[in-house]
C-alpha cells in the first residue's frame, strides 16, 4: 500500500499534490482497498516534500487590512462614565483617551449632558492639545446632537461613532 502511494503520489508530472489528487491516481491504475483516502491523507501529510511545496490556501491568508497613519493626539476617544455614589456633589466622569499615545484626560462632572462635554472639549483638549482630526464616542444622546455638530464643524473635526458598551 504505501509503496503503490508513493509511486502513484511521484507520477504526477513530477508535482506534488495533495490526497485528493493521489487517491484518484491510485484508482486510475487499477488499486483499490477500503482505507484508500484515509491512507492517501495521512501519506500527504507526512509526506515532508510535499508540505513545504504546496500553496497558501485561501483559508489560510490574512486579510490585509489598511494602516491609518495617525499623530499624536490626532484621535481621540470620549465616554462618560458612571453615575457613580456621590463625591463633592460629583456622580460621573468625563474620560477622554488619546488612541495613539493612550494619553488619558479625565474629569469628575455633576452631570452627563452635553454642555460639559462642550466645555471640557474646548477646556482640556482643543486648547491643550490642539484641535484632533477625529472624535470617537458612544451613541450617546449628550454627543449626538447640534451644539456638538456645529462646533466640530467649526474646528473641521470628523466625528465617528462606535457600539454602546464596546468602545
């Protein structure tokens, strides 16, 4: 059996391929027995020549996935976090994230609505670390609505948005 199959798997036009291939090789001249494709299989497999010469598969690629090439504090990430038990009349946390340097800017705020989120953009990232090419934040009602349209637009900053509860 194994001589038959490294003959039939050698006759091949010199290639070497795979078990598919060898067993139908093996049924063209003439031979047959009950384990021929489990037998081709595993001879392929042990075969040394034959795994250092076949192809990449298809399932075995990754995809390329293009490289955004970002500065520093060009994107930033923003969430609120909380509410959390009161601290000097404070329930939540304002956290913003630098994505390439992970530059962390917090603040404690009474409140999630969107003018504290206005003001501490303008407050602790425009002003510090100049104006980002893009905001990244939840669906959020206090980042989605006009005041923050108008001032990303006002400072050409393109605003995208992710899942809830997966940033």
């Amino acid at each position: 059996m194994h001589s038959i199959l490294h003959h039939c798997h050698n006759l091949q036009c010199g290639g070497h391929f795979g078990a598919t291939r060898t067993s139908a090789k093996v049924l063209q001249s003439g031979f047959y027995w009950p384990t021929l494709f489990k037998d081709a299989n595993f001879f392929v497999k042990a075969y040394d020549r034959c795994q250092h010469t076949s192809n990449i598969s298809r399932r075995n690629e990754i995809p390329l996935n293009v490289i955004l090439e970002v500065e520093l504090f060009d994107v930033w990430g923003i969430d609120f976090m909380g509410p959390f038990p009161p601290s000097y009349n404070n329930e939540y946390i304002l956290l913003a994230v630098d994505y390439v340097s992970k530059w962390v800017e917090a603040v404690a705020t009474k409140t999630n609505d969107s003018k504290t989120m206005l003001n501490f953009l303008h407050k602790h990232i425009f002003t510090r670390f100049g104006t980002p090419r893009a905001l990244i934040s939840d669906e959020g009602s206090h980042f989605f609505n006009k005041h923050l349209d108008t001032l990303l637009a006002c400072y050409d900053v393109y605003h995208r948005t992710t899942l809830p509860y997966h940033p």
